[in-house]
C-alpha cells in the first residue's frame, strides 16, 4: 500500500501550530499533533497508537487534510433537530440559574435537570426532559453538585411515639 502523504500547500508546521494556539479543545490538539507528526514523516499506524484512534482515523484525518487545508481540523457542523429553546429563553434561564429556585416559587433549595424543567414549564412555557435540562445546565457551565444530607436527630418525644407504633410478633422469636 502507498504511503499517506500530506500534501496541501496550506498544511505547514508553523501554521499547524498557529492553529493550535487559536483553538482550545483536546480533540483539536490531537488532530494538529497527528498532522505534524506525519508531517515529520511518523507512520500512520504509529500515530493511530501514540494516539489510541484507530489507523482509519488517521487515514480520514489526512484525506480531508490534503482536500480542505489547516481547517481540516476543525469539525464541521453536524446536523440534528434544533433546539426548543430561543435565545431568548435562553438569557432568562442563565439569569434565573445565577438565583435560588425559591426566588421563582420552586420548593426546592438547588437547581438540578428536574427543577429547570419545572421553571422552564412556569416561566417561559418550555417542555423539556430532565436529561434535556441537565444538558442545558452543563451547556451553560452550571455543574450539577452532589446533595448534602443532613441527619435530624430524633428528639425522646418521636422516639417514644415509633416505640409504642411498633407491634411486637409473638409467632417469631
């Protein structure tokens, strides 16, 4: 099999790591890393290991490379179902997060994928899932937080009521 060259003019080390400086993202920098390795004359196979991708990875990785230039490395748009929620509602929800869902008449202390969709629901008329919502919270750079439990300590007066509410069994032993 022949080797995969790269051969776009616009695909040279320097601008490769341009390219990387002005990007963020770990998927990006591996991409540029694999360009400028096969740039460097590195295998195919030994950079689809470095980089534990597949071989085909990099072989798509080089054919769209030497076909679309230093924005190879950029993903396209990918195509799906748009989004119910318009910038608008959006706004609305970013600033109702900055705030404590009791201040929208929500009985809850902390906002979580169920608590968006009942504020979604009574404010802006938006039906959304629980795992919907919770994508909007990380997509807006909310993490969600484990809750914090608090054990109430049982006064004399409620233990003496579960005492006498419990019926002994008189067949076991």
């Amino acid at each position: 099999m022949k080797p995969l060259k790269l051969t776009h003019p616009s695909l040279t080390r320097k601008a490769l790591l341009r390219k990387a400086e002005t990007i963020p993202g770990a998927w990006y920098g591996i991409r540029i890393a694999g360009l400028l390795l096969l740039l460097t004359g590195w295998k195919t196979t030994a950079v689809s290991r470095l980089f534990g991708v597949s071989r085909q990875a990099i072989v798509d990785w080089v054919r769209k490379a030497n076909s679309k230039g230093i924005d190879s490395v950029l993903d396209e748009p990918r195509p799906g179902r748009p989004t119910r929620m318009d910038q608008v509602t959006q706004s609305k929800l970013e600033e109702a997060l900055a705030k404590s869902p009791e201040d929208f008449g929500l009985r809850r202390t902390r906002w979580d994928g169920v608590v968006v969709v009942e504020f979604l629901e009574k404010v802006c008329n938006v039906h959304l899932k629980p795992r919907q919502a919770r994508n909007w919270l990380k997509r807006l750079g909310f993490v969600l937080r484990q809750p914090v439990y608090r054990y109430i300590q049982a006064t004399g007066e409620g233990v003496g009521k579960f005492r006498r509410g419990l019926k002994k069994n008189s067949t076991e032993s």
